[in-house]
C-alpha cells in the first residue's frame, strides 16, 4: 500500500477525532449551562400517582 494514502486516511481520521472531540466538549459544557433542576415535589406526587397512568 502507498505511504501517501496511509498518512492521508490517518489525517482523515485524526480531524475527524478533533472535530469529535470539539463538539463533545461544546455539548457538554452546553448541557451543564442549560440544565433544568427537577423539583422535588413533582416526584414526590408521581410516585404517590406511580399506577394512574
């Protein structure tokens, strides 16, 4: 196999990782800033109403 087409799937492989990487952290960081706290009384009523649905 040519040397070129090796070093070229590795680039390929290793800017897709990057970009993988790169919006993973973007998602996460996303998540955490916009997370929604539950409130506790509402799972406190949906385990008392556990079999009314």
């Amino acid at each position: 196999m040519d040397p070129l087409y090796i070093k070229l799937a590795l680039g390929g492989l290793t800017v897709l990782g990057c970009i993988g990487i790169f919006f993973g952290i973007g998602l996460g960081l996303a998540a955490h800033k916009f997370a929604v706290e539950t409130d506790p009384r509402v799972e406190a009523v949906q385990e008392v109403l556990a079999g009314g649905q």
